[in-house]
C-alpha cells in the first residue's frame, strides 16, 4: 500500500479485510455508503494497486498516479453518503479515475507527455519499420509532426493511445463530438503527410500500419 494513498494511518486495514471479506459487493457498497470504515479501508487496500497500475499506465508518472488515486479515495469517503453505484465497485473506481484524468488533461500542456508517448510507440513497431526505414529518422520526422500540431489535437493524440473514446475526449475538452472527430481526422492526415514529405518512396500498407500504430489504443 503506498504511503501516498494517505488513509493508511487512519484505518486497521488488516481488521478490515478480516470482517469484510465474507461481505457481498452489495454489502460492501451499503456499508461504504453509512460510512463504514472497514468497508472503506477494504476498497482502499482491495483496488488501489489496480488503479495504481492503471493511474501510471495513463500519466506515465508514479507521483502523479499516486495523487490521482488518493484523490479518487478521498473523494469516495467525503462522498459517501451520496454514492449511487449502479455498476460493480471496481468499474465504479475507474470510471472516476478516468474522469479526473481527463480533468486533468483538459487543463493541462501535454507536449511532454506526447513526445513520450510517441517514443514509446516508435519503440513498439521499430522491429515493423526496421527493413523499410531508418527508425531514429522516422522519430524525427514524426516528432516534428507531432511538435507543430495544435494543444487540443496533441491532447487528442496522447488520450487516443489509451482507453478513451471520441466522446470522452470531447467532454473533457469541452468540445462538440463532431468537432474532435474531425481534429482526429486532421491529425491523422497531418501525420500522413509528413511521413510521406520525407520518405516518398514509402509503400500505402506501411504508412497505414505507421499510422495505426501511433493511433492505437
């Protein structure tokens, strides 16, 4: 459990899990919702490596990922006579990771974050590129692509990479839908055309597969 959850010293998590582990999820989310603090100490120590994990896998940094999930705690405990879960307690948690994430994004200049997130899939399909190309040449010339596109699209391409839709994307920006589908459009014809600016030569399928790659979710 890591310190950075911040609730540690305040519960007895190994007396929680003892009196609540033969509690229904039903049971769990009743408790939780009277403000039970073994119930809440089992969510606590039951999902916080999960979203943890799930924390970093979006923000590529473990600080950050620790203060979006003691946040997601600290929220659920204030809240917690107002919950209304009408999914299973875990899909509950990462549905509020995902949106504070996406809060965060919203507000945030993810140039760094993009750039990495491009090296990384570079990284990913370099075996792919190895025979039709230079890889470090094709960084290149997708970081400048990437490096002159607008905050929104930027943003559009980092949360495309993981778990979330158009339309997720498009409430945390506070965009119409059509407009980021449209962005996302762009971004790819953007990406298209400075690959091929630098290496006319370059066959349709492997563009594509380029494309997909740094698209993908």
């Amino acid at each position: 459990m890591p310190a950075a959850i911040g609730v540690a010293p305040l519960f007895n998590f190994a007396r929680a899990m003892e009196i609540v582990k033969n509690w229904s999820s039903e049971q769990v989310i009743d408790e939780l919702s009277a403000g039970n603090r073994h119930a809440f100490a089992f969510v606590v120590r039951t999902y916080s490596r999960q979203l943890l994990q799930s924390a970093f896998r979006y923000t590529k940094d473990q600080c950050q990922a620790e203060d979006l999930v003691q946040d997601i705690f600290m929220d659920l405990w204030e809240r917690r006579g107002k919950l209304r879960i009408t999914t299973s307690l875990n899909a509950y948690l990462n549905s509020m990771l995902k949106h504070r994430f996406l809060r965060l994004v919203a507000r945030s200049n993810l140039h760094e974050q993009a750039m990495a997130h491009l090296l990384q899939r570079i990284d990913q399909m370099e075996n792919v590129i190895l025979d039709a190309m230079d890889a470090s040449d094709l960084q290149q010339t997708l970081s400048a692509a990437v490096d002159r596109l607008p905050e929104n699209m930027r943003k559009i391409f980092y949360l495309r990479s993981e778990d979330f839709t158009l339309r997720e994307i498009a409430q945390a920006l506070g965009l119409a839908e059509q407009t980021v589908k449209s962005y996302h459009s762009e971004l790819n014809r953007r990406i298209r055309e400075a690959v091929l600016a630098r290496h006319p030569d370059i066959s349709h399928s492997l563009l594509a597969l380029i494309v997909a790659r740094l698209m993908e979710n």
